[in-house]
C-alpha cells in the first residue's frame, strides 16, 4: 500500500511537472499576444501557473502584487545599502501556500490554453476534462458561479526552502466566505502573510561610524555608534484583498553586536553588544571625550600590519505582526543584518627627544 502511495505521488508530480512547462508555453503565447489576450487574473497576472508580477503607486504607498499577494512597501527600509534581514534560531520560512489565483473565465482559459498545447498527454487531458468540465466534481468550470468564489492553486516559495514542492493539491474551489478544505492547510492567512512580509522587509546597511575613522591605534579606544534617524522600525503589509485579509510585519531595531575582526581586542561594553537608546546606538564622539570610555567601541591591542582588522557590526531587530482577526502583536524570531569593513590598526609611534 505504501509503495501504491508513493508511486501515485509520483505520478501526481511528473503531471505537474507536465502541466507547469505547459502552462509556461501558454503564457509565452499570451503575453506576446497583447493585453486582450493576456486578461488579468486574481493574482494580478496572466492565467498560467504563477501570475507575473504586477506594481504601482497608489496613495503614496509603494505597492506590488504577486499570486493574489499585495505587498505595501511604503514603510520599508530604503536607499542603496538596504538587505534582507536574517532571521534567528530555528525559524522556517513557509515552503508554499495556497491562494485564490482564478476566476471561472479565467480559469477555463487558462486550462483549454494547456489542453490545446497538447504537450501534457491525453490520459492527463482526459482527466482534467472529467474533473473541471464534465461535474466530476465540476462542471464547465464553474461558469454558473462566477463571482461567488475563486479557483484556488499552490505557489512555491521563490526562494525554495525545503518543502516548496508539497502543495501539490490541484485547483480546487472555494466559495466566498468559506473556510478552504481541511486537506489545504497551507492555506494563505494572516500568519503565512505575515512571514511573506518579512522576506519583503529591507533595513539599513550597518556601516558604523568610527573615531577615529578607518585608522586607529594600538590601546586607543575606538567610538563607534549608528545614526539614530537612519535606524528606526520598518515594515512591510502583505494582503489578499479578494479575502479581506493582510497582516504588517515590523522590524525594529533594539541592538548592535561589535566583532572587532581578532580576538586580540576589546569590546565596549565588554559583552560587544550596543543598546539601542533615543539618539541611536551608540554615542557619536565629541571633542572633549578622548579621555573617556565610549559607551561603544573597541580597543585593539595590536597592530593590523599592512593590512586591516574585518570589524563586523550587526544589528539585530525585534519582529513582530499584527494582522486580521488576530488579538495584539504576535512575535517572530529576532532577525539580523550585518557587513563588514576594515580597520587600520597602528602601533603608536615613539618620538625621541
């Protein structure tokens, strides 16, 4: 029974396969037939397998839709040094999910599309007919409910963690208002929505400001400390809007993890970890203080030699969501962003009199 299972898993996939270079054929075909052929589906696409992405400004908010997804940006993290936060621990980001895509027209289009390419088989062709056209289950697409519910398919997690092929669930409807099938529970909601959100945030590069700059001394205490208007939370809305439902991820940052590049140095504060205060993080260097310790910063206790220290600065930003239906913020693992950059080290030099 076991190997009856997984043989029809197989077949189940090869299919799949079939159907997705398939349906890339057609929408080749599509797109490179203009706008009227090329209609726009649920997901802000062409009716293939995965709707291309679609943006745009609308209100002041920086907006892109891809697979039914509309992602608001305009809160984000910007300019040329932003990246992707990594999250901590054991976080998994979701494999892939399922959400409205078609509506019956588009649907239909989409699949006699498929069928007319002739490259998925007559036995798969035979098949698909009986469930989608013929009343096993369907019948003409569901042409009789249009505006009453979506075709629903499965899109992969383009970044392709492990298990982005699973939902393998072929299109299956949902009426409005309905919950989706108990075998469908990767099911797009506000939590999914939400760890989408976070793949979408970009904070700032983590370049630190030091004194001195760039070249420092042996023994000679380094300030180092972050602008504070620059470091500041960030978040990113990610809806359906076909379902009324999204959810904000925000990012915020609390702290600054100094490594100095080799162990034979010292940290500010001893741990090398830079709390986030109202001014930033860290305290920028004024003249006056050249006899006090930095709040931030580092102590190198030898000379680079010809050539210079890899000081790393993260910093690490508290996540958390809110979203539809759901009661206060809700947390995420920390994530972190972080770079490097040199530092010259010298020996102070000794001047004979």
């Amino acid at each position: 029974m076991k190997h009856g299972k997984r043989r029809t898993h197989r077949t189940h996939r090869t299919h799949r396969t079939a159907w997705l270079a398939a349906t890339a054929a057609v929408s080749c075909v599509l797109l490179t037939a203009g706008p009227a052929a090329a209609e726009k589906g649920v997901g802000g696409g062409t009716p293939a397998a995965t709707p291309e992405v679609s943006g745009g400004q609308e209100g002041g908010s920086l907006l892109a839709s891809a697979g039914g997804i509309v992602y608001d940006r305009s809160k984000n993290g910007s300019g040329p040094r932003t990246g992707a936060i990594a999250p901590t621990g054991t976080y998994k980001p979701p494999p892939c999910w399922y959400g409205p895509t078609y509506t019956p027209a588009e649907f239909k289009k989409e699949r006699e599309a498929v069928w007319s390419v002739d490259s998925t088989g007559y036995e798969w062709d035979a098949k698909q007919r009986k469930k989608y056209v013929e009343g096993e289950p369907y019948k003409d697409f569901n042409m009789d409910k249009a505006g009453k519910g979506y075709w629903w398919t499965s899109f992969p997690n383009k970044s392709y963690p492990p298990g982005w092929d699973s939902c393998d669930k072929e299109t299956f409807w949902v009426d409005k208002g309905d919950p989706p099938p108990a075998d469908a529970p990767e099911a797009i909601d506000p939590e999914i929505l939400a760890k989408l959100a976070l793949a979408e945030i970009r904070v700032p590069g983590t370049k630190v400001s030091l004194a001195p700059e760039a070249t420092t001394k042996v023994n000679l205490p380094t300030w180092a400390w972050l602008d504070g208007a620059e470091f500041k939370p960030v978040s990113v809305t990610a809806s359906v809007p076909v379902l009324d439902i999204e959810a904000t991820t925000t990012a915020e940052p609390v702290s600054l993890r100094i490594d100095p590049g080799t162990p034979d140095a010292e940290t500010y504060p001893a741990s090398g970890v830079c709390d986030l205060t109202k001014q930033g993080i860290g305290e920028p260097y004024a003249k006056g203080k050249s006899k006090e310790t930095p709040p931030c910063g580092v102590k190198y206790l030898r000379s680079s030699g010809k050539g210079s220290f890899p000081l790393k600065a993260t910093v690490t930003w508290k996540i958390h969501w809110v979203g539809t239906g759901v009661n206060g913020e809700q947390a995420l693992p920390d994530g972190e962003f972080g770079a490097d950059q040199d530092v010259v080290v010298e020996e102070i030099q000794a001047i004979n009199r």
